[in-house]
C-alpha cells in the first residue's frame, strides 16, 4: 500500500486530545522515516507494506481507537441507535438477506430432482424409446455431484472478483439455462435428450456448489451481530423449500419432468429481477478500496434516511471496516492463499467443517434427500412413496424453521448434539426393524423416517452451512468457504455413488447401521472437539483457533471486529 494511503488510514482515527496528538505525531515521523529508506524498485512494496504493519499496531494499541470500540459497543451516548433506526434497519437487513438466500431455492429444487423424475425416465411404459437404464438413471441422479466440487472451489475466486451481488446474480443466470435446457430436452431423439438433461446436470451442479456459500456470506456481512446467525441459516431454509416445491410438483406432475423444469427456470428468473437493486455488502466495497460506496451500503443496512450525512454509529464502523481492509491488504499482500493455509485460525477450523460434512454426508441425510422415493420403499413405508417424500419434504422444512430459534438460544453445539443423537437412534431403530421384521407396526419405519430428517435437518444438515460464514477470519473468508464446500460436495458425490452399489452388496440392516454409527462418531466429534460460536465475536472465533499467545491480544483489539 502507497506511503500516503497508510497515512491517511492513521488520520481517520485521530482525535482532539494531547494523548492521541503523541500517537499522531509518532506515526508521522516513522512515515517520513519510511519514505527516506532507499531501497530497489522491487522491493519498494514490501517496505511499504512493513511500514503499514508499523502503523497498524500502533493504532491498535492507542488510546483513541480503544474509545472508539467503546463508542460502536454503545457504551457512549452518541451512539445510542433509537429503536425505531434499529427497526428501519433490522427490516431491510432481512428483507435484503431473503433476496439473496432465495437464490438458494433453485439448488434445493435441484438436489431433490431426480427423486422425482427416476421412477418416470426409467420406467418404459412412462418414457417407451426414451427410457433410461439403471446405469444411465445413475449418472442422471449424480453427475451434478462432479460438479459441486468445481463450484465450491471457484466460488472464493468469483466472489472476491465479482461481489457478493454479481455473484448472486452470476448463479441465477446459470440456474436458468440449466432449467432451461431440461425443459426443452428432445422428445424424439434418445441421444440427444440423455446429453441434454447430462449437461443441464452439471451446470446445476457447479451452481450447487456456487450457491453453498455466496448467501449466507452475503448476509453475515450485512447484518447485526445478534441476528447474524438466524440470517445465515436463510439457505438451508431455501434448499429444504426447493426440496419440498419439487416433491411437490412430482406428486402431482409425476410424469411431466420438463413442465417441472419450466417451472423452475421461472422461479429463477424472478430470483434474477429481485437482485438487481439489492445493494452490494459494505465488507466487500470496503475491502476494494470503494470507501463512498461502504458507506452508502452502510446507511442503508443501518435505517439511515437520505437526508442523513455523518451518523456516529455509521462512520464508526466504517472506519473499522476501512482499517480492517488495509490489514487484510497487507497480510495478502505478504502471502499467497497457500501460506494462509499454514496459519492455524484458517486450517484448524477448515479440518473441523471438513469432518463435520463427513457426518453430513455419509449418516445418510443428502442420499435420503436424492433418492426419496426409494429410501422411502427400502424402508417398508406403509404409504404411496411420492407422498412419503413430500412429508419428508415438509418435515425438513418445518425443522428449518425451528432452527432458525433453536440455534441463536442454544448455540450450535447443542442442536448437532440432539440430532445426532436422534439420528443415531432412528438409523439403528430401521435396522433393528428390518433385523427382526417387526410385523404389527407398519407406521413405525416411516415415524422413524421422518424422525431422522427432522432431526437431521435441525443440526447436521443446516448448521454446518452456516458455521461456514463464522468459522473463518476474514482474510481466509473466501478461500475457507470455498474449499469446505468443494470437501461437502466432494464428499456428496462419493455418498451417492456408494448408495446403489451399498444396496447391491448389503441388506438394509447393515445400510441403516452404518448410518447409524456415523451419526454416533459425529456425536463424539461435536462434542469433544467443536467450537461453540454462538455468543463469540468474528475475531474471538478467530483468537480460538490461534496460538495460545495470540488468544489475548486478539480478544482486547476488538475495533477489529467486522461482525
């Protein structure tokens, strides 16, 4: 960063007493200092970037910005927000977080697609010279598996280049043309109709794996502290809408896959014309340098009118997220995404998303979601299996809901906890019906059934995308959500693939028990190793997965704070 940039950062702090005129006075002279070091054109940069660490570790430790956290806790008058302000604001930061989550629908819809559409495309009488094989009705069912990898691991790049907004945006059009391709697939040739609804797969899929991390971000980045963690589960609430919309349509539309997908291309496009005035984050336009348009962004994300000019609460928080950014420019500017790979407060929490999706995937919770209808017979469920998906559809979204209460009161641990151990409990419970053929309880597997997707969806489901947006410090924020999803999906497709060849080779006794004992090992790894997040700043999460040595000092600079 320019000599002049780093001086104009310690001027936004300043303040009128003769204490902080000494701190003033100290970083001016080591700029001048600074400016008369020769030193070659190639290492100009770096010299500059060792004076702005110089400089931020004496802001950090001066007595002006310590009054400053203080005023943006609202420990000082001025920064008393009336209730009505913080109304204005809690409504539009919700309002805008819903735009960007409903984004997430059309991955729901996609993930519970071909629980709807299998039995019609593989069923001759149905499809006659268009009829998938089971082979083929696999690769169908998986292929946007392949692709969710490619998603997650892009969606770090693409959000860093082109925004929160653009990226949003980025995911309809794409959501679109794979809607879109299904459902004008050929009616008369077999070739071309399997390439189609292949390619339309993968497309969904890559945006599967977009889509995981993008909203949730988004609305981390926009809201208060004390909602942050309700906003962020907008997308598990969104993917279980989709699921429950596309069991829906297959209910009644059983056999009109390309009218579902009509349908769903329609959704998309109104999720498209929503996002166009929705504003960028504040964290990003801040991090770019775009310091006019953070705090236009802010003012709206904080109930300010337009006649408003400078309001305390507002530019004090800007300029945290002004000194944040030079902080985070200097530490990429001194190392690749690689080195941040090596620092504990990034790969410590990526090793625990990482396990935590294992146990999302292989208890059992997104094969269940896939093939619905299937589990639901492989069961011995006493009821036609497109409604049995519906109410496992309903159960999840309804279990969504109840998260979004059940997490900010209890915390994450809590809730992964209770329904790991239920999903333990139901997963043997099915085994142990199938081991014994219980005869006299038919309702029982699907009570059991049903049991295991609401539990599910209450922690090991819907928590660890949002622990996503918390977990990593923001340097790493994108490069951490992007590489957890890219493990998820990574670990989705490996799940789906090993479910036929699962069925082929083991009865359902040893399925169930299987998901079974994952459930319980995710049981002992949230409880003996997991961070519990709730009530904890962005930087204190942060300070956890540090050296002891550095706990400290992170926890007291708390005008760090981008929450």
């Amino acid at each position: 960063m320019p000599l002049h940039k780093s001086i104009i950062l310690l001027k936004m702090t300043q303040d009128n007493d003769e204490e902080q005129s000494g701190v003033e006075q100290s970083l001016l002279n080591d700029a001048e200092t600074g400016q008369n070091i020769r030193v070659t054109q190639n290492k100009r940069e770096s010299a500059a970037g060792e004076l702005m660490d110089i400089i931020i570790k004496k802001v950090k430790s001066s007595e002006t910005l310590t009054k400053l956290d203080q005023k943006s806790q609202g420990q000082n008058p001025e920064f008393i927000i009336p209730k009505k302000i913080k109304r204005r604001a809690l409504i539009m930061q919700v309002f805008m977080a819903c735009l960007a989550t409903f984004t997430a629908l059309s991955s729901g819809m996609a993930l519970g697609f071909p629980a709807i559409t299998l039995q019609a495309l593989t069923n001759q009488t149905i499809s006659g010279p268009l009829t998938l094989n089971s082979d083929q009705g696999s690769w169908f069912a998986s292929i946007n598996t392949i692709a969710c990898p490619f998603g997650g691991l892009f969606s770090a790049y693409i959000l860093d280049k082109l925004g929160r907004k653009r990226t949003l945006i980025l995911i309809n059009f794409i959501s679109i043309i794979s809607w879109g391709i299904m459902a004008f697939a050929s009616k008369t040739d077999f070739t071309l109709m399997y390439t189609q609804l292949l390619v339309a797969r993968f497309l969904i899929g890559i945006n599967i794996g977009l889509t995981s991390a993008p909203p949730s971000i988004y609305s981390a980045e926009i809201s208060y502290p004390h909602i942050r963690g309700r906003l962020t589960l907008g997308t598990s609430f969104m993917i279980a809408l989709g699921i429950l919309w596309i069991y829906l349509f297959g209910y009644f539309f059983p056999e009109d896959w390309r009218l579902v997908s009509g349908i769903s291309a329609a959704v998309c496009v109104v999720s498209l014309i929503a996002l166009i005035p929705m504003p960028e984050t504040p964290v990003y336009l801040a991090s770019k340098g775009k310091d006019k348009k953070a705090e236009k962004s802010l003012k709206i994300f904080r109930g300010a009118r337009k006649h408003e000019t400078q309001r305390p609460d507002i530019m004090s928080e800007l300029e945290q997220l002004q000194i944040q950014a030079a902080s985070d420019k200097v530490k990429r500017d001194n190392g690749s995404s690689m080195e941040m790979l090596t620092h504990p407060e990034v790969y410590k929490p990526l090793l625990h998303m990482i396990a935590l999706f294992a146990v999302q995937q292989f208890s059992g919770i997104f094969v269940i979601i896939v093939y619905a209808a299937n589990f639901a017979e492989a069961s011995h469920v006493a009821i036609d299996s497109f409604l049995a998906a519906v109410l496992i559809g309903v159960a999840r979204v309804i279990a969504t809901i109840c998260i979004f209460f059940v997490m900010d009161k209890f915390g994450r641990k809590p809730p992964l906890l209770f329904s790991g151990i239920m999903m333990t409990i139901c997963m043997y419970g099915l085994s142990a019906y199938n081991y014994f053929e219980i005869s006299g309880v038919g309702w029982l597997p699907g009570l059991l059934l049903i049991l295991f997707i609401f539990t599910s969806t209450i922690g090991f489901l819907s928590v660890p995308f949002a622990m996503i947006a918390e977990v990593f410090p923001r340097k790493a924020r994108g490069l951490g959500a992007g590489l957890s999803i890219t493990a998820a999906y990574f670990l989705f497709f490996v799940a789906l693939k090993l479910y036929p060849t699962m069925v082929e080779y083991l009865d359902n006794v040893k399925i169930f028990g299987i998901y079974g004992t994952v459930s319980l090992i995710g049981v002992f790894f949230v409880h003996f190793i997991l961070i519990e997040t709730k009530g904890k700043t962005l930087e204190q999460i942060e300070a956890h997965f540090k050296n002891k040595n550095n706990v400290e000092s992170v926890e007291n600079d708390r005008v760090f704070q981008i929450s």
